[in-house]
C-alpha cells in the first residue's frame, strides 16, 4: 500500500508519498494549503493519511473518513484554531483532487488517550467537564509515538522497559512522560496553548489573567489572537524564531536573554515534573525543530536536570545531524536527539485503520 501523508502546518502544507516499507517516494510541500498541484505530478496513491491536532474524546486511534467522520471534526475545530481548519481544508482538497482513493485522519491527541484519569482531569465541576469535555487531551502525539519507537530501535531496548521524556521543541512545544510504552503525563492540555513558552503562545499563565483583561475591555477574540500568536517567544522579542533570538543573544540584546531564560525556566519545570510522573528517568529525547537544531537548547536543558544524572557530550551535541546518540561518557540517563518523523506514524496508521494490522 502507498500512503501519501498529509501534513498541514497552521500556513503550510507538506506531502509525502511512501513505499509500504516507509521509503519515501517523493515528497512535496508549500504555503498554504492548495494540494492539487502538489499532487498533480505524483503517482497516485493506494491511500491518504491526514495529520489531525484534535480528536477529542471520539477519536482514540486512525479513522477511515466519511461524512459523519468530517462533521465530528469540524466540531473539534475551536479547540485547535490554528491547526483544525487547515488540515479540514486539507483533507477536502485532497479528496478532490484523488477521488475514490481511501483518506483516514490521524489524530495528534491519540496518543495521550493512555493518560490516567489523575493527570488528565482537571479540578472543575463535573457538570462542566461532562457537558463541554473539559479534560487534558496532550498533542504532538504522532512525533512522540515515533520517537518513542525509534529510541528503542537506537538503543536496542524495550521501549516499555524505558522511562522517557520526550521533547518536542518546535514553533510549538511540549513534552511527554512515556513510561511501559505509553504516555502517563504530558504539558498540553485541553488545547495546544498549555504547557512550555512556544515561538508565539504563552504556555502556562494563571486563568485569571485573560478573564481580567475581558473585564477590562479587550474582546474575547483579541485575547484568543494574542495568547495564540503573539505571545510566547515573540511577545517578549517580538519575534517566534529561535535562531533570531539566539543571535541576538549573542550581541547582548537584553529582551533576547531575558527571553531565553524565561524560555529555559518553563522548560527546566515542566521536564522535571515530567521525570516526577515517571519517577526517574532513562532516556531524555530531543525531536523538532528545535530539539534537533539547536544544541543549546539542549545542553543547558541536559545541565539544568543534572541531578537526575542526565549530561550531553559537547562534541556530539554540537555535530548532531539527524538521529544521534548525545549521551556523555558515564551520565546515567542516555540522551537522544531524533528526526520527527510523523509521516511514518500517519502511514502506519493509515494501514491500520485500512487493514486492521
């Protein structure tokens, strides 16, 4: 079966087509989310997997789509605005331009649906978490699910037999605990906006503090946009990308250091209550597209959780390319950075969901 997987960032789009043995035939990417002329010069697929960032309480695993499918989806799309609309929009193009080819969803918050009642509940009514699903549903699940597989295959261990956290440091971010081959524990929640500083959402802030800015004129929507797009990173450097800060870093811009430290701060926290769910640690991973090109990032993390036995060799971290074994001589805790791969997860889910293997 040759899968073509879709996946749609908030202002991109990015194909790729593989072999049944996870080759990648051909790929092919672009702003916005306009598919017929990526597709237009690919072989035609046997199936289509589209990366969805919400399936709320329905979706738990890949689903082949139909009307009712699309419909529940789009129900989903407030909890995901910058991401639920485009790939919504990504999976009707790309049924347009491929009729009759099978297309299933696969759902980032899949993942975490192993998550215990203790860290996905949150302390609200019940009548509010019953009626509107209020709970913690985790995303980035399609590149933990990976990482986690491929760090056993890297390290020749039973992913169940490793306590790892696994960060996906991107645009957006967080982290997993992944203990017996599943998430226990997680930084996002009900929607992507919890958890680390991102390049444009806030994380974590105390509720009161958008409620006051609605009692103190701002609309809801303005606040939405702010926490949305022009928070985090960008709204302390009034940029998103980590590579702009850290050179400004580096000629002492004042915002930028603060910024980092900031950033460091959040990240150092929530990956030490990460190891808390776990219980100690075996393996810290690095994915996306800051974990895996900014080894800064990743040696001041591996620095800050050094009581907990975990160091980085600066040569290796610094020559890292692709999948890469970081861990310093003697450290109790090995230290991976892993290529995202969520085009293999969207395929073998694709597979499943089609074939029941």
């Amino acid at each position: 079966m040759r899968v073509l997987t879709v996946n749609p960032g908030s202002s991109s789009l990015k194909l790729s087509l593989l072999d049944p043995g996870g080759t990648v035939l051909t790929e092919a990417s672009g702003a916005g989310h306009e598919m017929a002329p990526l597709v237009a010069d690919m072989p035609r697929p046997d199936a289509v997997g589209v990366r969805f960032v919400h399936g709320g309480t329905d979706f738990t695993a890949p689903v082949r789509v139909d009307d009712a499918v699309t419909e529940r989806l789009r129900a989903l799309a407030d909890l995901a605005p910058l991401h639920q609309p485009a790939s919504l929009h990504a999976l009707s193009e790309i049924t347009a331009a491929l009729p009759g080819v099978p297309a299933v969803a696969c759902f980032d918050t899949a993942f975490h649906a192993t998550l215990p009642e203790a860290a996905a509940t949150y302390a609200l009514p019940a009548e509010w978490r019953e009626r509107f699903g209020l709970r913690r549903y985790g995303f980035h699940g399609l590149s933990f699910s990976y990482a986690v597989r491929r760090a056993g295959e890297m390290l020749g261990a039973d992913p169940a037999a490793l306590r790892m956290v696994i960060c996906h440091l991107g645009s957006g971010a967080s982290l997993a605990a992944v203990a017996d081959g599943v998430s226990v524990d997680t930084t996002m929640g009900f929607t992507p906006l919890e958890g680390l500083v991102m390049a444009s959402r806030a994380g974590s802030i105390d509720p009161g503090i958008p409620l006051w800015l609605i009692k103190h004129g701002l609309s809801a929507g303005d606040v939405n946009d702010m926490l949305e797009g022009g928070s985090g990173l960008r709204g302390l450097t009034g940029t998103g990308d980590m590579r702009r800060i850290r050179e400004l870093a580096e000629d002492r811009d004042a915002a930028a250091l603060a910024a980092l430290d900031v950033y460091h701060h959040r990240l150092r926290a929530c990956a030490a209550a990460m190891t808390a769910s776990l219980g100690g640690l075996d393996v810290l991973a690095f994915t996306g597209g800051v974990g895996e090109h900014d080894p800064s990032v990743r040696m001041r993390l591996a620095e800050d959780l050094a009581y907990l036995g975990t160091a980085v060799d600066p040569g290796r971290n610094a020559a890292a390319d692709g999948d890469a074994d970081i861990t310093a001589e003697g450290a109790a805790v090995r230290a991976l950075v892993i290529t995202a791969r969520e085009d293999l997860e969207i395929a073998a889910g694709v597979r499943h969901a089609l074939s029941g293997r």
